[in-house]
C-alpha cells in the first residue's frame, strides 16, 4: 500500500471549537495510526472571511493538544497560480464557461442559462464546470455508499467566483492533489460536496482520496458548532477532558486513567459503521 497522507484543512475565520477538534483529531488518528503523514493545510482562499492571526492561533491550539503535522503547513492564499492553471485546464477540456447570472438569478440548482455563452456583456463573469446528468458516488469509510446526480442535485458549480475568488470546491481538490492526500477525514458537512469534488478529480486526471465523514458535533439546539452558532472556543487547561470527549464522540474505547491518550488513541483507533 502506499503512504497514507491525510490532512487537516481549517478555514482561519476563528478559533478551533470542540467540532474542529474532532476532525483534526479523527485525520490525525486515522493517518498516524496506519503509519502516515498528516498535513495541515489553512483555507484561506475565501479572503474577507479570515480573521488576522487566527491561523497561528489554530497552530497554537493543535500543539496545546499534541497533534503534531509533518512539513510546512500550506495556505491558500499563496496557491492562486495553481488554482488558474487548474482552471485553464477545465477551459480547454470545454469543461468550464463564464457566466454572468447574479447568486439569486443562478438559484440553487444552476440550470445552465449561460452555458451557450454569457448573457450579460460587460458584467463580471463567474466561472462555472459542467456536470452531468449521471450518478457519481464514493464509497464513505463510515457512511457508506453516498451518490448524487450533479446535474439534478447541484448543477453546473462555481469555481472562480465574479468577485475573483477561487472557490472552496476547486482549491480543495486542487490542493490534496498537490499534497499527495490520500486519505480525506473531515466533517460530514461536507458529504454533499464530495461527488462535485469527484467530478473535478475526473475532469483533471487527479487521484481519487479514499472518503470518511465524521459526525457533525452539534450543540443543544441541534446546530452544527461553527463561528455562526457561536461556538465556544477550546479552554486552555482542559486539554485531557477535551480529548476524552472527542475519543468518545468518535466511537473509541475509552482510555483507563493516566494512559498517554494520543498514543492509546492511535493504537486503537478503529473505523467501523458511524464510528
Ligand atoms: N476548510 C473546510 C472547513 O473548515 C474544510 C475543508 C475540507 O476538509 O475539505 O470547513
């Protein structure tokens, strides 16, 4: 088998909660315990949504809790000149066009009105990748069997927005690629961006990672712990408490007291039907 690389890939928008511990915990556990590399990598890409210094913080917090990565630790920000190649690699294979509807004009499922050409000259243009109307699915680690059909479900996608951003969806899968991922371990948010992620791997001769999806951790109205439902941040000194919690809440066995809980987690990390 080849080297296991799994990764942690953090948007830098604020401090890491009790939900970003389990992913990063999940990713770490998963990679080290096959004898892998685990990459960090800060999603910065989305700009204006960043928050200064909340990168170093996020560092900061992953050493208080022993998570070590290996290498340097990516940005997005820096990665522009890989994200327009990859780009123009989608505009030869005619696999992308420029589209000038609004976010409220396009709606939530694209229905291609500007695939012929865009409509509006002279308004700034998005651009977006073809999908298909074929079922594209992935074997989920712990979810199982997960598919959707692009052109019904999502429609053609945006991969570099009118504002001139790079999207979330092509930076990922151009970056895991770049970092040799072989192994994706994050929140389950992000199942349904998968098959769109897939369709961007196909369409650019990428490998495919194997997938595991962690249970969202909520709070007590039932919302996924974020910046946006206020989230606490992880408490200095309860580093112990915080990891036995996230241990629990991924399925393993509970460690005996006094056990070192990084090296207990690795050893018995195991994957199994919803964790
Ligand atoms: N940056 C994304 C987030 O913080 C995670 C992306 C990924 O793991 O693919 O939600």
């Amino acid at each position: 088998m080849n080297e296991v690389v799994g990764r942690f890939a953090p948007s830098p928008t604020g401090p890491l909660h009790f939900g970003s511990l389990v992913a990063a915990l999940a990713s770490w556990a998963d990679a080290r315990a096959r004898g892998g590399r685990w990459l960090v990598r800060m999603e910065d890409v989305d700009e204006p949504r960043c928050v200064a210094g909340a990168d170093r913080e996020i560092l900061r917090t992953l050493e208080r809790f022993g998570l070590r990565w290996d290498g340097e630790v990516m940005y997005q920000s820096a990665r522009g000149a890989a994200y327009r190649e990859a780009l123009e690699r989608l505009k030869e294979l005619g696999a992308a066009y420029a589209c000038s509807c609004s976010r409220k004009e396009a709606g939530e499922v694209y229905a291609g009105t500007c695939r012929a050409g865009a409509r509006e000259a002279g308004k700034p243009v998005a651009w977006r990748v073809r999908v298909e109307d074929v079922e594209v699915g992935f074997d989920d680690r712990v979810c199982g069997r997960f598919t959707q059909n692009l052109a019904r479900d999502v429609g053609d996608f945006v991969v570099l927005r009118a504002d001139g951003l790079f999207a979330y969806q092509l930076a990922v899968v151009v970056d895991d690629a770049a970092q040799g991922v072989t192994d994706v371990v994050r929140g389950a948010d992000l199942l349904d961006s998968t098959p769109r992620q897939i369709r961007l791997q196909r369409l650019l001769g990428y490998p495919e990672p194997r997938y595991l999806h962690v249970p969202v951790v909520t709070n007590a109205a039932g919302e996924k712990l974020s910046k946006q439902t206020l989230a606490p941040a992880l408490a200095e000194g309860r580093e112990e408490e915080d990891l036995r919690a996230a241990l629990r809440f991924l399925g393993q066995p509970e460690a005996p007291r006094g056990v070192e809980l990084l090296r207990w987690a690795v050893e018995k990390w195991r994957v199994s039907d919803g964790l």
